[in-house]
C-alpha cells in the first residue's frame, strides 16, 4: 500500500509526519535540527529519499541539509553554514555567493540598498535529476546546485533583469518564495518575488521576463506597473503548465498562457487575501486557498478556519469546514504551508503559526489535525510514496 510521507518546516525544528494511505494513523518523528528556522523542506519526484531542508537562524546563518534516506539521518553537503550573520561568506561550499556586478534594490523609502544574501526560502528539486535543485533566497535571487547542495550558482539573468533596481521588500523580506518547473517545456522556470512580481525564463534560467499583465496592486505609485506586485504563491497542475493560480496581496488570480496575462478570480470569497494556493492532484480546475481577514489582521474572518474550494478554476467557491475550528481561532497559513498528496482520494494538507497541521483524505471534504502543538509551521510539503 501507498504511504504518505508530510514534511514540516517550523520556527524550532523540522518535523516528519508518516502515515499508510490510509491516511487515519500518523507518527510524529522530530524536532530534526531543533531550535532552528526550517523555512522549506522538500524531497526530490526521481528519488523520494532524497530531502533537502533550508536550515536558518539569525545568529548563525544559513545551511543547506540533506538527507538520502527519507530523513532518518541528515548532512550538510559541502559543510559549513552559507554565511555569518553578517552575511560575509564562510568556506567554499554550502555558500551563495550572487554572481556578477552587485548592482542594488529599492528600498522602503525609495533609496538604493545594496544585494545581501539573508536566507533560503524555498528549495525545488529538479523533476529529473536528484542532484539538481533550486533555491530561492532572499534578497531576491534564484539559485541552483546540481552536486547535491553541495556547491550553488546564481542564475543571475533574474537579478540583473531591468526592472531589479525597483524591486521592493514585502513586510516578510525580499524573497523569492516560488519556484515552478513544467515537466512539458524543461527550459521553462517560473518564480514569484515579494514585492517584485512573478517573472518567466523559457531558457533555463539564463533570461527572464515579468509576467505580470493584468494584477492591479491599489498600494504602489502605478497599480498596473510592470513590477512591484506583493505575490503570496503561485501553483500549477503539471498536466496543464499554462494555467497559473495566484495568491496575491489582494485577489485570487487565474492566467491560462503562461503569465502572459492574469484575470481575477476571487468571486464569493469572504476576503482574497491569503498566502497559500494549491491545486488538486486529479482535478486541474479544483483549488485551494485559506482567506484572512486582512494585510494587518493575519487571521481568519469571524474567528472560523475554513479553507475555500473551487471546482470550477476560480469565481465560485465553498466553505470546507468540517473538523476544522469554527471558534475563537486565530492562526494564519502561510504561504509555502499547504500541499496536496497523489492518492485517490487526493489528500490536502496544510499547518498553521499554531502548530497544528490538518489533513483531509477526501479532498477537503472532512479535516482532522494530525499534529497539534507544534512550532508555528512555516513550511507543509507531502510525498506520496510507492
């Protein structure tokens, strides 16, 4: 039988969730690398033992961890941690160093601040390839290793892009937190910055465009501009790569050419703010989102966790709320905090800042927590396993 395997990244460790398909009984195994920031752990589609996890802290920097056997035991390829908390490099391994001229961003205030590396926000192995995965940091780059997280390259076409000296931080940093690869079109990348926008690379990363027509960002000086657009998470049915879902700051999006261009889709939502999206495993036009109330008011509306489904790709929506908290609840989802498994049934997963990770085994039709009281969870990604 099937198993399922939950990977969740907290603010004090890593935590491995396990379960038969049945998806009823779960073992609990962790806190791996306790204490620390697990911003994103995810395991490779070649070979499901293979984890890479980004390991943070603000005093001791960033390190890249492993694992070949399903997270029973980790390394760090290369050694060393990626920087001092100065941002000054250490070692020739495990390290991001951005490439070429420095170059600047904007800031809050609309001066000029130099690149600096921070932290590794999401990692995304390749499709093909156990030793080849991404990584997108903050400041905003991407990156890549194809030695394991041995040793990283930036591609740094994104960063010397036009339009990089007027990308801005979100609230959340500058970062680079989605990473999309499309399995019919191997040179195609797709990522999303906050607050920059989402950008395409049809070549393999050496060149890139916005794909930002149609969002409207009623917060910046031109709400149609180019760049500048704070997007939460993009996700994508492998079956059909050209249709993009988003979760923006403000408004639910839909875009069926790629990026080209973006419709709203938010229709009956109580609120189109939230961080995560994701689609069904089965079913390209099902998706997911979880609304808060608002951009200073990070919880859900009336108190009630309730994630919202679309069967129809977006404008119609329902409530899904049965098992969860429908009372003097208060937590977020964030954005990297949701996932889905392949069973059928396909299962939903998400974690909340209140350490509690639900699952439905009935696409989203019934949820139980199948952890509580963890850190907050910043990170849920799921491997179905043969």
């Amino acid at each position: 039988m099937s198993g399922i395997r939950v990977l969740a990244g907290t603010r004090k460790g890593a935590f491995i969730l396990t379960s038969d398909g049945k998806r009823k009984n779960w073992k609990v195994d962790g806190p791996h690398f306790a204490g620390w920031e697990i911003y994103h752990m995810k395991g490779s589609p070649v070979d499901p033992d293979r984890i890479y996890a980004s390991q943070t802290s603000a005093w001791f920097g960033q390190i890249i961890q492993r694992s070949d056997d399903g997270g029973k035991s980790w390394n760090t390829p290369g050694g060393g941690p990626a920087t001092n908390p100065q941002g000054m490099s250490m070692g020739e391994s495990n390290k991001f160093v951005y490439d070429g001229v420095p170059g600047t961003h904007q800031w809050y205030d609309g001066t000029q601040h130099p690149w600096e590396f921070k932290r590794v926000w999401h990692l995304e192995p390749s499709l093909n390839d156990p030793n080849h995965v991404y990584a997108g940091v903050e400041d905003a780059a991407l990156f890549q290793s194809k030695d394991g997280g041995g040793t990283w390259q930036e591609l740094s076409g994104l960063r010397k892009h036009d339009t990089g000296p007027k990308w801005q931080p979100g609230a959340g940093g500058m970062c680079l937190h989605t990473i999309l690869l499309d399995q019919k079109n191997p040179g195609r990348i797709s990522v999303a910055i906050s607050a920059a926008g989402a950008f395409r690379s049809d070549d393999g990363g050496q060149t890139w465009k916005p794909i930002n027509r149609g969002l409207h960002s009623q917060y910046i000086p031109d709400p149609l501009a180019e760049v500048g657009h704070c997007v939460h998470r993009i996700a994508m049915h492998p079956s059909r790569p050209n249709t993009l879902f988003m979760q923006k700051h403000w408004d639910v999006m839909r875009s069926d050419d790629a990026g080209d261009s973006w419709r709203e889709v938010s229709g009956n939502l109580p609120s189109d703010f939230g961080f995560p999206i994701d689609v069904h495993a089965h079913e390209p036009e099902t998706i997911y989102v979880v609304p808060i109330k608002s951009d200073s008011e990070h919880f859900p509306p009336d108190g009630k966790l309730r994630v919202y489904r679309s069967r129809s790709g977006g404008n119609e929506w329902e409530q899904l709320t049965k098992g969860l908290p429908q009372r003097d609840c208060y937590v977020n989802v964030l954005r990297d905090a949701m996932s889905v498994d392949s069973l059928d049934p396909c299962g939903i997963y998400f974690g909340t800042t209140g350490g509690q990770v639900y699952a439905s085994a009935d696409g989203g039709d019934s949820w139980k927590p199948i952890v509580r009281d963890l850190p907050a969870v910043l990170s849920v990604e799921v491997q179905t396993l043969k």
